[in-house]
C-alpha cells in the first residue's frame, strides 16, 4: 500500500509531466514562474508543501528529458490581483529592449553625404560619425556596436572615414 506523500508526489511528478508535454506541442520552451502558477494551483492544499526552487528544479529536471529551453524568470513579473486572468497567457513575461530609431538608416543617411567626389568633401572621423548618429538617434548603443556597424556601412557604401578624431 502506498504512503499518503507517495502519492503525492507521483501526482505531482504527473502534474509536472502532464504540463511540460502541453508545452512541447506548441513551445520549445517552459517558463518557470508560469509553470509553478499553474502546478501550484492544480495540487490539493493537503498535498505536503513545495519550496518555489525544488518546484523550479524538478520543471527543468523534465523540461530537459524532453528537450525544451527553461526560462528561470520567478520573480520577474510584478505580483497582481489577478493571476488567474494571467494564466492564460502563452508567454512569459520578458522586458523587450526599447529599439531606438533606425540607427542603420541613420547612418546610411549620413554616409550618404560623405560619396560626392573626394576633393569636395572633408572625411568626417569615426568619433565625430557616432557624436552625429546619437545626437540624431538618441542610441544608447555602444561606441565599440556603432563604430562595427558604421565600419560595415562605409565599406559596402565605399566611404572612407578618417580614423582621427
């Protein structure tokens, strides 16, 4: 005969498994924080208590057997009044970067000004080409990202820019 927390946890080992095979079909990943909502709120309150991380733990543990990516974001979305309302949702909660404006565009508009013939223009210098792109843009984007970028822009444009600032 099987113990009261034997079958327990083989419920909830099904509950696991049950959750990460609806996943699968639709997702190649498994949010934990999603998952632990939803497990947490199928088992009974008799059932014994679970700490948050070996919740987490045995998630990716199954997640893993069945070749799906784990998002470890507990924590990460701000607690509201509604969680049932939020557990219809299909994705986790991530923070998209804010995009800037098109700084690839900007700097193909700049170096633009820089392909009328070499004797009547002065090059401008990679230091002063990322001052204008920011002033412009407003990119928050690294010196070392836009002087990559700028570089690639020039040499399919066929500008030449000077290295001094």
């Amino acid at each position: 005969m099987l113990e009261p927390r034997d079958i327990a946890a083989r419920r909830l080992s099904m509950v696991i498994e049950q959750y990460v095979e609806a996943r699968k079909r639709r997702y190649d990943f498994v949010s934990t924080d999603q998952a632990a909502r939803v497990i947490r709120k199928i088992l009974k309150p008799a059932d014994p208590p679970l700490s948050d991380r070996k919740l987490d733990d045995m998630v990716a543990a199954v997640a893993v057997k069945n070749g799906l990516a784990i998002i470890f974001d507990r924590g990460v979305r701000a607690p509201t009044d509604d969680a049932a309302a939020d557990l219809s949702r299909k994705e986790p909660a991530m923070r998209t970067p804010r995009e800037t404006p098109d700084v690839a565009g900007a700097v193909d508009a700049i170096l633009a000004t820089q392909t009328a013939p070499v004797s009547q223009i002065t090059p401008l210098s990679m230091s002063a080409l990322i001052s204008l792109l920011r002033e412009r843009t407003g990119t928050t984007r690294s010196d070392a990202d836009l002087e990559g970028l700028i570089a690639k822009k020039a040499a399919v444009l066929d500008v030449h820019l000077s290295r001094n600032g």
